[in-house]
C-alpha cells in the first residue's frame, strides 16, 4: 500500500509550485506566439490576406473538422479586436486570474488561431495546443498567481504583527493529484521520443542533421544563422547526436520513480537541451519555447523544499494605523516565500518596547517612514528601506540593488514620501482602515478557517464524481493525441488508436496534427523557399513578402526568415495541388503583399512573377554547387492598373461586396 | 433660488424620478427577459438546420463572401456543420439560462447580448423591428445590475455577508442595505426612455392615410403570410367598422403610453396602466400575427416599469393576507437551522416568525391563525406564505413527481443521516465578511467608464432616432459618422419605430418552389408538398416568423446575391430527405404575391407569380414515363411600387 501510494505520489502528482511556474513560462510562450502572428495579420488572419476567411470555410466544406473563432472575423479592424481579446485571455492566463477560466479561453483562442488558416500549422501549434489542453485540468493557478494571492488574502486576514509572523500555511490545494499531471509530462516526454524514432536517415548517422537543417533559410532564426556561420562541423556533429539523444533519454528519465533530485534534473537539461536547440537557432514557432516551459514540470517537489530559508533576514517596522500600510505588510508576507522578512509595528516603538532594537530608532522616525532593520542590524528608512525590502524577496536582489544607485534613491524617495505624508487618505479612498479606526472586517477572526482534514461524505462524493469526470476528459485528449501521433506519424510502435474515427475528428477539431517527425527521417537536403518578383508602377523590382529587392539566389538568408508562419504557408501551398489557395495567394501578392500591409494601402504592382526557389545543400565540407533551381508558381503578366481604386475601401477581399442597408 | 440652486434641485429631481431602478424590479425584468431569450434561443435553434447552418439557405460561407451589411459580425459565422451550429446554439442557451438564474449575471449578461446580436447579424435577412427590440433590452440590461435580487449571486452574496448561528438570530430579520437600495445610473434612466421613445415615434410616424381612415388592420389581417388562425377568423367574421375602431383604439393605445411611461407624477398609477396597456396591445397583437419576438418581449420590457411602491404596496398585501406564520424549528438540530435560514432568506415580506421548539420534537411546526400544524401541513402553510408561494407549491409538486410527502417524511426521519453526510454535526466555521480584493478607486472607475460608454450609447442612438425616422424633419436628417455607424451596425441597435407606418404593407406574398424530381413529380421542398402557386383562396399559410421574413427579403433585388445559396440547397434536397428519388432535376423559384383586398372587400386582388430563380440539371435526360421539363422561366424582379 506504501509502495503504491509512493508510485501515485511519483507519477500523479505535480508540485503546485512547479505548475504555477509553468503557467507563467507557458502563458510567456503563448504571449510571444501572439506578438509573431500579430506581426501577420493582415497576411493570415483578415480578408486581406492569403486566405479570407470565406475561401477557407468553402475549402473545408467537405474535409471539415476544423473550428476557429477567428473565421468570424473578416476585416483587419475586426481581427485587431480579436487578437486583443486573445492578448488579455494569455495575459490573464500568465499572471493567474481566474486561471482556470482563462486557460480554457486561452486553448480555444490557441486553436482558432491554428485552425484560420490550416496552411500556417507547424508542430510548434500542434505542441503547444496539446500542452494547454492537458493543463487546463490541472490546478496551475494554485501557487505564483492573482488567484492563489486573492485566496490567501480571503482566507487569512491579518490585523496585527503578531499574524504577519505566523508563518503557518493554510491547507491549500499542493498539488495536482490525478491522471493529468503524468499525461502532461509524457506528452513532454513523447514529442521528442517520437521525432527521435524517426530520425533514422543518413544524416542522423552520420551527424549531418543540424548542420543541413541550418541550412534552410526558412526555418532559421538570427542565431540559427550565427551558429551555422560560426560552429564548426565537429561541433556540429557531436550537437546533433547529442540532440538525438536527448530526445530519447527524455521521458524514461522524467519517470524514473527514484532519486528524483538527481533524475529530474538529467530529464531537465536533456529537455532544456532539445528545448532551446529549436527555441534559439531555428524558428518553429511555440514549439521548442514549449519544451523549454515544461521544464518547470520537472522540477521536482524535494527540489523545490530544499530552497533555502531565511537567507536575508531583514526586520520591517510599519504603520499599525494606516490601512495601506497593512495591506502593502500582508503583501510583502506572501510574496516572502523564503520567509526573510518579520513585522513589528511601530506601535512597539511608540510604547517603548525596544529592548531588541537599535537605538537609534525613535518614534518620530517610525511615524514618518517604514523602518527596515538589515541583516547586519543597520537600520535604514525610505527608499533604502524599500531596497532592502526588495532584496529580500525572490528575485527582488536586482531590483534592490537598482533602487538602492544614487540618483534612483533620490527619485523613489521622493516619491515615497509623497506617498507616505498621504497614506491615510490614500487607505481611505482605497477603502482600507485608517487612523488606527478599524474597518469592519477587522470584526473578523484573524486566522482562516483551518480545513478539517477529513472531509464529509458530501464532499468526497463531489471531489470524487470531479475527479472521475477530470480523469475521463484527461484520458480522451491523451487518446487523442495519441491517434493523432498514430496516424502522423511513422512510428515502430503504434497504440491503435489511430485509425478511430471520432479522436482523428477531435485531433482535427482541436488542431493537434501531430508532426512529430521533424527532420525525419532526415532534414532537406535543398534550401527552398518563395521568393516573388514584383515589378512596380515606379519599376523598382521588390521581393513583396519582405519588401526588399528580390533575391532569387538565396544568397542573403536574412531575407527570407519570415517567422514560423510564412514557412509553413509557402511549403503547404507550394505542394498543394488545389488551385484556389494559388489563386487568393496571387490576389495577395498582386495587392503588393507585405508591402501593401505596412502601408494599409494597395501598392502598385505593374507585374509579378513567383518562384519556387530550391538550392541543393552541399554535402558538409564541399563547396556550393551554385546551381539553383527555380521553378514558376505566378506569373501575371502586366497588370491592368485599378481605374477605380480610388473607391475601394481597402480592408476587403475582391470578393467581398458590401452594400450599406437597412435590414428592419 | 439662485440658477445653481435651480439646476441643482432640477437635477435631484430628474433623476430622483428616473435614473432609480428598484432592484426587485431589475430581478424580476431579467428573469422575465430571460426566459424570453431562452425561448426565443430555442425557436432559432429548431430553424438552426435550415437557416443557420452550411447545409441551409444561407452558409456561413456564402455570407462571409456577400456580408449584408457594411458592419456584420457573429460569433455563429465561426460555426458551419448543423453538429457545430448545435453547439453554438447551445452555448447561447446556457449563456441565456445562467442570465435567467441570475449566477455570475454580468457576465452572462454581456455574454447574452453577444450572442443575441450574433444570431441576429447571422441571418439578417430575417431580422426584423423585434429582433432590434431585443438586441437593444439585452444591451441596456448588460449596463444594469440585474442580478442584485432573485438571483444565485445575491442568494450567495447574502450568505457570505450573513448568517443566522442560531434559531433565536432568525428572527432578527437582517436586512442588508444593498436588498433595497435603488440603482442610480443612467442605465436606468435609458432603458425606459427608449421604450416611450418606441412609442413615440411609432405614433408619430403613422401619418399614413390608411390609419386615418381607419384600415390598417383591415389590411394587416389579410397578410396571410403573417397571420396566425385567429386572425383568419376575426377578418372572416368582424365587421369593418370594428376593424376600424379597433384601428384608432391602437393609435390610441401607443400614444397613451407614450405618455404614461414619461409621466413624472402619480407614476403609482401611470406605470401600472402603462404595463396593462402594453400587455393587452402586445399579446393581441401576439396572439394574431407572427411577428417573432417583438410583441413578447415588450411586455418583458414592461416589468421594467414598476418602482419601489409597487413593491412595498405588493409585500405589505402579502403580509397581510399570509402574514403572521409561526415556524418553530428543533433546537439543536442542525438541519432545521438551516432549514429556517433558508426560510427566513426566502421571506423578504417577513411573514415568518421563527421560535425553537424541543429537540427532539419535530423537526419543524407551523401555527398559522392558532391552527398548529406539522410535517407536510406546516410546510403547505410556509411555503404559501412566502412570495409567490402559491405557486411554488404546486412546482415542487411537479419537480418532484409527485413524492414529496415520501421526500419530506424522509427528510425528518434521516436528519441525523443527512447531517452527517453533509457534515453539518460539526460546528460552522465562523462566518468572515472580506473586503474586495480590488481597491475601491479601481472599482469607481469601472462605474465611471460603464457611465461613459453609456453616453457614447446614448449620442449612437440619438444619430440613429434622427437618421432612421421617416417623420424626423429634413433639416435634422445627417450623414453618421463611421464610428456611429459601426456601433449601430455590429450591435444592430437600431431606432426606427413604425411598425406598419405610414401606411401597412398591402402585397402578401409568399415563396414557391416549383420543383420536378428526377422520377417525374412536382414538389415544393420547402412544404414537402405539390407546389401552390395561387395565393388568392389562402387561409393564412402558417409560417413562422424566420420562415415568413425570409421569404419576403429574399425576393428584393439587393438579396439577389443570396440567390445562389437559396439555389445550392434546393439542389441538395434529396440528400437531407435521404431519398434519390427525391433529387431535383429542375425548378422555378416564384414569389407568389397578390394585393389584399379592400375594405368591405373579401377577395384578393392582382394575383401573380414572379420567377427568381429558374434552373434545370444540366445534360439531364428524363427517364421514360416522366413529363418532359418545362422551358426555363424568366427570373425577374419582384419588387413593385406600392
């Protein structure tokens, strides 16, 4: 029974802390893959671009099994307001306000954004999606968030110095005990196992894989291209089979059951290695960002207890008086997870109960400012004060030491004071007690309620009928991901689930292609991409994707980084047989394209040819071959210049026809 | 009196008389309002196939390519398959529903009025002066606090703020200031002006000459198209000259409550009357044309008329006539405190007096007029006694099959069992009041905002009261700005009020499809029937209201690019029948019209059929044994001048 619960406590449970930091790191990520599609809104996500939202419902009328809110929104102005929406669920989800609401807005807003134009998808999308799905069953806002501070402020309501000392914490939900959490860390762990078990070429032998995969310009990012100028192919060798096998060493070390501090920490630089490979050097969107979030997941619970405690024991003297002042005391205990900071009030001082302080410290001083008493029994007032206040929280050294710099000093002291000489209008008008006159709910009992260890039977039916509820939904996503990863992928062993019907119809829906096999089984030998030649009214020659002169050659690879969604576009339309994504591509380019986004306004294009580029790679050690292939996807010939461009409203498709109309 | 002083007693005095909003009178309006759009949620979603979905009329597609309006969006446009469309439907539901409930009610009601603008701006050609009415009552109800009465949310806020430890403490009658105190904001102010300015104008604008003379619903009544059987008999069997009267009474009727919405004075008379008139007018007016939601929810929008001595004058009768109940609870038995907590929650009129009986007595007795009583009796004479009590009885009834003798027998004999599962035997943690996380400022801004969206509302709807009013004066007509524009248009809150003005339609009209199935029949997919192309010898057609509308905004000359889509699903209708036999080979659209008749007349007039559509399957050869296909009729135009 011991064993079992061991093994239950091993695998089923996440630390909360652990969780709270992987929401903050993923709700990061997820910012960060918003800031790139905002970049290509136009492009992607409005009528203007590549693909209205028109066209690609008529596209997916008979494939179907794709959703996005986003195909309710047609113009750019429409999409603007869209995207800020999706920005405040992600900010919400990031900082943990009402976590688990946001999560659940935050994984639809994520597979809309995919599921808008199916031709942008990239295993960074599948990845993170799958990633946010799973979380959202577990408690990620417990610990780190507005949530958990709302509920410790709720459940714990301190009044004196006495209770801003008591350290004892309230049960809280610790962990997140259940099916999801070792879902979530075996889908951390099969992504890379399951590209790994495809990368079977040549190139994974012999230890070419990275050095031919940054040597396609789409998918590289700046880095990516630093490396490859700077790396030599040794390094590069030993890199790449270092990558392989890290991808496989993954998940059996992240469920090894024993000597967790010792495993995880190998499970995590394994993953931080595959993690930041993709995040820095090459550009698949979410996804190597992702992996590298998740390893909060691993951090594990004894890690995590073996921080260090009082490290910079600092004593704080505040105003008992002011409502501000005890709000900011409360604050600052629960952002003291080291427990470094003990309160006095300066009520203390006033009634001469000083024995243990310094002398120094008189009672008009602790009446005009916080008093903070460092590790070496100096006693400092102000913005030193405050400085040393910040250096004893988490993460607050930095911040500290800055408003510690003379100049900045003076500036926050200013300001302190300004705030200080009004700290009880300032607590009145916030609707805190002021003027040592007590507020109502100072009526309140100063502890919080302290939750009984065993539950009624009311309350286990209900944790229970949600625990078999949660388990169930866990268990349909899993499967889904795994028909999804069955039926994408070339894998030596297969679940069986990839032939269902319904979860290929969920993996659909929920935009979880799984593409596992990245540079499986080993990465392009060519260098390829689209490059466009527009000739315009004024015949300048322009590349319109990039706005730059065109680059047939693939010489400067600068140009042709265009972010994770442009490189997955231009590869599915390239090999995609259906003439209308073509069609809205050309109507897009012959609209000036990127050129024509930036400036909100159709350029005048006089003529426009596009290429498929491709560019052998040479083998590591030869040189250029220099022959360059390129193959013609566009050509409009010259254009008939728009005699009535004057009316179009810019901002609408070509097919769109709107009439204003009163419909009563 | 200085000119300050003046502006200042005249502005306590406006809005003293209207920007109060009881808050009993906001429960109630969204608990009204809310089960109209639950009902109305669900009359759309048994269209959902046909008028909402990729399989029906109009795709999401087809729309996306030719939206209807410069400013169109809808949440419904993200949803194509009908699986898909049902999910959307049903989240509005639920959306509606937890709105109806009053739980998280800001929320849903925001979320409510998405929804509800969404699935007009869906489809809208069916979009009609009711679909305006309710897009603009659940945007004013999103800016009110609607949920502070009758509601989860105040049930739960009431429950955090206060409980009764002890049987002796029921008594008490804690009343929280917040259970009374009426709502100030401009909100209050604009959700009733809007229903007299409804009025207003809709007198204002029939000028025409058929409500002078007297035949407007003369005419109204031959709509066949809209009418509803009872219309078919009043037309059949009334004379005119009552039809005349019963014309003027309406005009009557709209401008009397005009006046009596806006009657500063006497308002516990006048608003009274307002509500009954708007009653009477509205479900006559429901009960004999299909209008959709219009008439329904005019009368949701009545509850919004009551004012803070209603209802005292309603909790003072009811105290007299229940008043006066002695509700004694076993002392020391959790289950019957919290029994009488709920009691005591739920009489608001105080006509519960609560007294602590013997332990181990029964676990609750009831004496009403010296008459004692126990188990099922006591709680007959409680429930009774609280608000609405009538008929909660019979509810409960209801809900619980008929058992609840067995479940209240049950109820006293397993206290002890029901106790420990809910682990009531062990004390109550004591109750803590906290104080809101966010800082008050914070929270003041949110009002001053709320307040400042309001006005921007308010200058959107004056553009619109000036712009879409046939009897607004040339020289206040105006070009609306873009923005004024886009917050009408997405929201669809229109103000143009004149239903049948100046004068009412005279055409009735309906769609035929005259349709030839590949084994030689004649059907109209839209009735499953032979095809009817005469008019003239209907007795009302029986359709709906999205069925009606649609048909007639179909045939208008700018829906012509909705054509195509119309075409696309009668082509398909063999694959929803599931029957080949039932593919259409061929088939004429018509608009079937004629003019109703004049009075004293009984007959139509002008009985034609236009083409819209007309199409045959291409290199289509008919079996042998079938009727060979008519030549392609001439699409034209089926709009006329009246």
């Amino acid at each position: 029974m011991k064993v079992l619960r061991l093994l239950g406590q091993r695998f089923f449970r996440i630390d909360a802390r652990s969780l709270g930091l992987f929401r903050i790191l993923f709700g990061c990520v997820l910012l960060i893959d918003l800031k790139e599609r905002w970049a290509w809104l136009p492009a992607f996500y409005s009528n203007d671009g590549v693909l209205p939202n028109h066209v690609h419902l008529f596209q997916l009328r008979e494939s179907g099994r794709v959703f996005s809110a986003f195909h309710a929104f047609s113009l750019r102005d429409e999409t603007f307001v869209a995207f800020c929406v999706t920005f405040a669920f992600y900010g919400f989800f990031t900082l943990g306000w009402h976590t688990r609401l946001f999560s659940v807005a935050s994984a639809v807003a994520l597979v809309s954004l995919a599921g808008r134009n199916i031709l942008t998808n990239s295993i960074g999308d599948s990845a993170a999606i799958a990633l946010l799905l799973i979380g959202v069953f577990l408690p990620l806002g417990a610990r780190f968030s507005l949530d958990s501070l709302r509920h410790s402020f709720a459940s714990c309501d301190e009044h004196s110095p006495a209770a801003l000392n008591d350290r004892t914490r309230p049960a809280t939900v610790e962990t997140g005990p259940g099916l999801a959490g070792l879902v979530l860390v075996l889908v951390v762990g099969l992504i890379p196992l399951a590209a790994a078990l495809q990368q079977k070429g040549g190139a994974w032998a012999r230890g070419d894989a990275l050095y031919y995969a940054l040597r396609s310009d789409r998918w590289l990012s700046a880095m990516g291209e630093f490396v490859r100028n700077k790396a030599s192919l040794r390094t590069l060798t030993v890199w790449t089979k270092l990558l392989r096998g890290c991808e496989f060493a993954i998940l059996p070390l992240a469920l090894i059951p024993v000597g967790r501090r010792f495993v995880r920490p190998a499970a995590m630089l394994a993953l931080g290695m595959v993690g930041a490979t993709f995040a820095l050097c090459f550009n698949y969107g979410p996804y190597g960002w992702s992996l590298l979030a998740a390893l909060a997941l691993l951090v594990p619970e004894e890690t995590w207890n073996a921080r260090r405690t009082g490290t910079y024991p600092i004593r704080v003297i505040y105003d008992e008086d002011c409502g501000m002042c005890l709000w900011l005391a409360r604050l600052l205990k629960r952002l003291d997870v080291r427990g470094n900071v003990s309160f006095l009030g300066n009520g203390t001082v006033e009634r001469g109960e000083t024995a243990d302080l310094p002398e120094s410290i008189t009672s008009a001083m602790v009446q005009r400012s916080i008093v903070v008493i460092d590790p070496k029994g100096r006693v400092h007032t102000d913005a030193l004060a405050m400085s040393h206040v910040f250096r004893a929280l988490p993460f607050g050294s930095w911040l500290g030491h800055a408003v510690a710099l003379p100049g900045l000093r003076h500036a926050v002291a200013a300001l302190y004071h300004r705030v200080a000489a009004r700290r009880l209008d300032i607590s009145v008008a916030c609707g805190l007690g002021a003027c040592g006159l007590p507020d109502k709910s100072s009526e309140n009992d100063e502890r919080g309620s302290t939750n009984s260890s065993v539950f009624p039977p009311a309350t286990r039916l209900q944790k229970g009928a949600r625990g078999v509820l949660t388990t169930v939904l866990v268990g349909f996503v899993f499967a889904t991901f795994l028909a999804a990863t069955d039926a994408n992928n070339n894998l030596p062993v297969r679940s069986g689930l990839g032939t269902r019907g319904t979860l290929l119809g969920a993996a659909s829906y929920l935009r979880i292609s799984a593409p596992w096999g990245l540079w499986a089984p080993e990465p392009a030998m060519h260098n390829e991409t689209l490059v466009t030649v527009a000739t315009m009214r004024d015949d300048r020659e322009l590349d319109v994707l990039n706005g730059a002169p065109p680059d047939p050659e693939l010489a400067i690879p600068r140009r042709h980084r265009l972010g994770p969604l442009w490189a997955a576009y231009v590869e599915n339309v390239h090999a995609s047989d259906n003439p209308t994504f073509r069609q809205e591509l050309r109507r897009y380019l012959t609209r000036g394209g990127r050129v024509s986004d930036e400036q909100n306004q159709p350029t005048g294009v006089n003529k426009l040819q596009a290429f498929w580029v491709s560019a052998p790679i040479p083998a590591p050690g030869e040189p250029a071959s220099g022959l360059v292939e390129r193959v013609e996807l566009l050509d409009t010939g010259n254009l008939p210049r728009p005699s009535h461009a004057g009316n179009v409203e810019f901002g609408r498709g070509s097919l769109l026809r709107r009439e204003p109309r009163s419909e009563k | 009196m200085t000119l300050r002083e003046r502006c200042a007693f005249l502005s306590r005095w406006f809005i003293g008389r209207y920007c109060h909003a009881d808050p009993r009178t906001l429960g109630l309006a969204r608990i009204v309002i809310g089960m109209l759009l639950c009902a109305d949620t669900l009359r759309h979603w048994a269209a959902a196939g046909r008028y909402y979905s990729d399989v029906g009329v109009l795709s999401n597609r087809q729309l996306l390519a030719h939206p209807s309006s410069d400013f169109n969006f809808s949440v419904f446009n993200a949803f194509s398959t009908p699986a898909e469309v049902n999910v959307a439907f049903g989240c509005a539901l639920a959306c509606q529903v937890c709105f109806t409930l009053g739980w998280h009610t800001r929320v849903f009601a925001v979320l409510a009025c998405v929804w509800v603008t969404s699935l007009d701006n869906r489809l809208v050609l069916v979009e009609n002066g009711g679909y305006v009415v309710v897009n603009l009552l659940t945007l004013w109800l999103a800016f009110l606090p609607t949920g502070s009465r009758f509601g989860i949310d105040a049930w739960q806020r009431g429950s955090r703020e206060h409980r009764a430890d002890s049987i002796g403490e029921l008594d008490e009658r804690h009343r929280p200031e917040w259970l009374d105190a009426p709502h100030v904001s401009l909100a209050s102010f604009l959700v009733v002006l809007n229903l007299g300015v409804i009025y207003t104008f809709n007198v204002v604008n029939k000028y025409g000459e058929t409500w002078r003379t007297g035949a407007t619903i003369h005419y109204v009544l031959h709509l066949d198209r809209m009418v509803t059987g009872l219309a078919v008999f009043l037309r059949e069997h009334v004379p005119y000259r009552l039809l005349q009267g019963a014309t003027w009474l309406t005009l009557v009727t709209e401008a009397l409550l005009a006046v009596t919405i806006f009657w500063p004075t006497h308002r516990r008379i006048a608003r009274p009357l307002a509500i009954g008139l708007m009653f009477a007018l509205h479900a006559t007016l429901g009960i004999v044309m299909r209008l959709g939601p219009f008439s329904w929810f005019m009368i949701g929008w009545s509850t919004l008329l009551l004012q803070r001595t209603h209802w005292d004058a309603l909790e003072t009768a009811h105290r007299q006539r229940f008043g006066g109940v002695s509700v004694t609870l076993a002392a020391n038995r959790p289950l019957a405190l919290r029994l009488g907590r709920v009691l005591a929650r739920l009489d608001r009129t105080g006509s519960l007096n609560f007294a602590e009986g013997p332990s181990d007595g029964p676990l609750i007795e009831a004496e009403w007029h010296g008459q004692r009583s126990c188990d099922r009796e006591a709680y007959r004479v409680i429930v009774r006694a609280l608000p609405l009590g009538f008929m909660l009885g019979p509810i409960a009834h209801f809900g619980t099959l008929g058992l609840g003798s067995f479940l209240l027998r049950a109820l006293a004999h397993r206290s002890s069992a029901i106790e420990r599962f809910f682990g009531w035997e062990h004390s109550e943690t004591p109750l803590r009041r906290t104080q809101s996380f966010w800082p008050k400022p914070l929270r003041t801004g949110l009002r001053y905002g709320r307040e400042g969206l309001l006005a921007l509302l308010v200058f959107c709807s004056t553009s619109a009261l000036l712009h879409d009013n046939k009897s607004i004066p040339p020289l206040l007509q105006h070009k609306q700005l873009k923005a004024v524009r886009a917050t009408l248009g997405y929201l669809r809150i229109f103000q143009g009020w004149g239903m049948f003005a100046p004068n009412p339609v005279r055409e009735d009209g309906v769609i035929a499809v005259d349709g030839y199935t590949i084994d030689g029949r004649r059907v109209d997919p839209f009735t499953g029937q032979a095809p009817d192309l005469d008019l003239s010898d209907a007795r009302g057609l029986g359709l709906g209201q999205i069925e009606q509308d649609y048909f007639n905004r179909i045939r208008l000359d700018r829906n012509r690019v909705y054509h195509p889509a119309l075409s696309e699903y009668l082509q398909a209708w063999h694959r929803r029948t599931g029957a080949p036999e039932d593919e259409l080979v061929a088939f004429d659209v018509f608009w079937v019209r004629d003019r109703c008749p004049e009075p004293f007349e009984k007959q139509p007039r002008e009985p034609e059929n236009v083409c819209l559509i007309s199409w045959r399957k291409s290199h289509h050869r008919a079996r042998p044994g079938t009727p060979a296909l008519p030549a392609r009729c001439k699409e034209t135009s089926a709009e006329k001048k009246d």
